[in-house]
C-alpha cells in the first residue's frame, strides 16, 4: 500500500505543485464522466459567441487537478478530502499549461484536519483559488492497523 504523509509529518508552510496541459480530450473526458455537456466547453462555434469567445475547461476540471495534488502529493494516499472551497478567477483553456499549488494554512492536530490553500495558475495568474480542509492519517493508528494486520 501507498502511505502518504502522516500528521505528524505536516508543518504550515508545507506545499506541493503540479502542472497539467490541458487537452482536449481531457475537456471531453471530464464532460462523459461528469454528465456535463455544456457548449461552452464542447461546442467551439457556440463558445465564440460567448464573453469567452472560445471553449474554456470545465471549473470542476481545475477542482480535479487539486484533488489529485492532494490524493498524490500532500498530504497524499491516505487523506480524506472534508471540503474545498473554489473560485473562478479566469477561464482555463485547450493548451493552457496550469500548475496547481496546494500550501498547508493550518494544522488542527485534535480532528486531525489539515487546511491548504489552492491554486490553479496559468502563465503566473490565479484562475481558480480556494482553500481544502483533508483528513490526515496519524502515524500510530496506521502502524496498529498494520501490526493488527500481520
């Protein structure tokens, strides 16, 4: 099993990047799964008549990418995702090249929650920003599940 960062391993200040190109197949993906078939994200000749004036990725794709830095990188496999609040700054679009930031804010060592700040830039500006509280393993219950385990 894959063991992200414990608690105990989280200070404030601790951050995390990744970056993602978004494609168009990421766009069209994202709307099967999501049920989301706007024309503002498929449909290029309905989006030029838009304040957009193109397709643009879904807000909720930019909220995915957040959610794999966090099940990924920090606090990583393990946490449980308890909120996340997001918002739209600037559209993300095809091509756009958008690093996502998660920043640890706060440590809540009674409830074992971690509040992050988030973001989505592209070319140095915010597009989406917000702020996620996750549910971080603690060390000691982990290595009692896996002693009870062997």
């Amino acid at each position: 099993m894959i063991q992200g960062l414990y608690l105990e391993d989280l200070t404030v200040g601790q951050s995390a990047e990744a970056v993602h190109v978004v494609q168009d197949a990421d766009i069209v993906g994202f709307a099967e799964v999501s049920g989301d078939n706007n024309p503002l994200h498929l449909d290029e000749a309905y989006a030029a008549t838009t304040p957009f004036r193109g397709r643009i990725a879904h807000g909720m794709l930019a909220g995915a990418y957040i959610s794999a830095l966090l099940a990924g990188k920090l606090p990583g496999p393990g946490s449980i995702y308890v909120s996340q609040k997001l918002n739209f700054k600037r559209p993300i679009r095809i091509g756009d090249e958008v690093t996502v930031r998660a920043t640890v804010t706060a440590i809540d060592e009674r409830q074992a929650h971690v509040t992050l700040a988030t973001a989505c830039l592209v070319k140095g500006k915010v597009a989406v920003d917000g702020e996620a509280v996750v549910n971080a393993p603690r060390r000691a219950r982990a290595e009692r599940a896996r002693a009870g385990a062997a």
